[in-house]
C-alpha cells in the first residue's frame, strides 16, 4: 500500500468530498490560493473554484457562524480554524448557536458542520499557538470531537465528519504533519466513537490519542523489553468515547495509564479516569495513572517545550509504579 503524509490524507478527504456532494464547501483564513495553514487545502481552489473553497476576512466569530447559517440551510460547510488556540474568537457561536441549534429546533433540522483546527506543541511556536483545548470542547452538549493520530485514521474520520449530521470539531496534531503513514486509495471512512488498540498488551493499557499515541507507542516497544507488555488504545473520538473498548482492556490488563498532551487540571484524563472507576473498579489492580503536561502555559523555549510535553519515559515510569 503506498504510503502518504498526515497532510496529504486530509487533503484527499476534502477532494474527495468536494467531488461527491455538491453541498460540501470549505471556508477559512487562507484557505484558497494559499493553500491553508499547513496546505491541507492546497490545489483545491484552483480544482474547484472560489464558490466551493472559499477565503474569508480574519474574523474567527464569522467564519463559524457562516458555518451554522449554511449548515441550517442545507450544506454542509468544512471550514478551518487555523489553530485551537483561536476558537476562544468564536466561542459564542460554537458554545451558544451551532452545538444546541439541532436540540433546540427538536431536531427538525440537522447541522452538517465541521471545524477543522491545529492544536498541539512541538515547533516553538509559543503560548498563543501550541495548546491542547479538546477536554473544553468534550464538556459542550452537541458537538462531537474527533483527533487522529495517523494518515489513515486522518483520512477516514475526516471523510466521516463531514458526512455526519452534527457539529464535529476536527482537531489535527501540527507536529504530525510530516508524519507518514499506509493509506489505501480506495473510498473509506471510519466510524466516530470507536477507538482502535494500536498495539496488544496484557500487563497494561496506556489510553491516549493525537500525538501522543506515538508517544506511547515509543514506551510500549521499550516496556517490552523489560518483559512488560503494554496494550495501546488510541481513542481517535474523544466524544462520544468507545468506552466499551477502554474498558474492555483494563479488565483484561488490571492496570490503566492515561497519557495527553494537554494540561492536567479538568483534562480529559480525568473523565476517562472516572469511567474506569464506574465500570472497571473492580478488576484494577492498582491506582489509574495520569501522565500529562503541567498547568502551565506552553513555553516558547525549546528546551522548557521539550520539558513541557510528555515523553517516553514519563509513561514508562507511570507504567512501572503501577506493575
């Protein structure tokens, strides 16, 4: 199977998209001929002209809020958001209009939107573009958030958002941009909500996603060497979550490990923390671990960045505290 970038993946989703439903446009800052943030939507202006790939004035509130009124109308907008750190500019529109528009007309309209956005540290690029906000965007009714870790699973949930009736808030990793991966040329999608077990273990589950999935897969290899045999499970939705999946492992394993890039406070660890407590209390055998960044703001310092963001060796000692 060849194998193609995290970028170039998404791009095919759109261009996929945009070819089968004449409904489906994209709008965003630098979107057009520019190619979008990182180039996700590179060469689609030109292959599809200004009125389905549209450019708009640097205004976060208006982007979103064009793409509740289109969606309520009947197409199905998948704009961009140039990094999470900005959704905060839009927040009256996601929080109070497009996540409770459906519920609030009893569900005689649907709201096919997506918000494609970048979150995540790793390039320098400071404070106001590097963090992880998924865990606020779990806590609103009505949304669904999606964040893959691999071109593969890019692709597939990308195409399946985009289909879905709901706001989906799309959150890509900047620094797996680069990142390589098998992707069939075939049409696919992928189901929201099911997670994936990246790699069979039996002593312990390392729960994660985004970036950090390649985090642990790092530790696991390196854990498996000591004799320990750790189950990966990527979550890739993180609402609504596959809890049948997270829990399934930890009955298995008897030991749970929680690893994401965002803050620790009220992340989203800790809800995945308390469903292992409700449903799998009793097969634990030992305390549910946590491996997190700080509750700081990101550093611009690559050296206090590196610092910042979790590592291999933080989820192996998490995982040998707990065998």
């Amino acid at each position: 199977m060849r194998e193609i970038t995290y970028v170039q993946a998404l791009n095919e989703a759109l261009r996929e998209e945009l070819k089968r439903d004449e409904s489906v446009f994209i709008a965003g800052e630098d979107v057009g001929l520019y190619g979008g943030n990182l180039g996700v939507t590179k060469g689609l202006f030109q292959e599809f002209g200004e009125k389905r790939v549209k450019d708009t004035p640097i205004s976060e509130g208006a982007i979103v809020g064009l793409a509740a009124g289109a969606a309520a109308t009947g197409l199905r907008p998948c704009v961009e958001i140039m990094y999470v750190d900005f959704m905060g500019l839009c927040l009256e529109q996601i929080l109070n209009q497009t996540s409770k528009l459906r519920y609030m007309f009893g569900g005689k309209m649907k709201l096919p939107l997506v918000i494609r956005t970048q979150g995540g540290a790793g390039f320098s690029a400071a404070a106001h573009h590097s963090q992880s906000l998924e865990a606020f965007f779990t806590h609103i009714p009505g949304l669904k958030v999606v964040m893959p870790s691999t071109p593969y699973d890019a692709k597939g949930l990308l195409k399946s958002s985009i289909r879905d009736d709901n706001p989906v808030i799309f959150i890509e990793h900047k620094f797996l941009t680069d990142f390589r991966g098998p992707v069939p040329d075939d049409d696919y999608t992928l189901p929201l909500g099911e997670a994936e077990i990246k790699r069979e273990g039996k002593n312990v589950t390392i729960i994660t996603w985004s970036y950090m999935v390649h985090v642990a897969l790092e530790a696991a290899e390196r854990l498996a060497g000591e004799g320990i045999e750790a189950e990966v499970i990527d979550v890739r939705t993180l609402k609504p979550l596959d809890e049948e999946t997270v829990v399934g492992s930890v009955e298995k394993t008897g030991k749970a490990v929680i690893l994401h890039e965002a803050c620790r406070t009220s992340g989203f660890g800790a809800e995945v923390s308390a469903l292992i407590a409700d449903k799998a209390f009793d097969y634990l055998d030992g305390p549910v671990k946590r491996v997190t960044a700080p509750d700081t703001p990101v550093p611009f310092s690559p050296v206090l960045e590196r610092a910042f963001m979790p590592k291999p060796e933080d989820v192996i000692r998490a995982c040998q505290e707990i065998m």
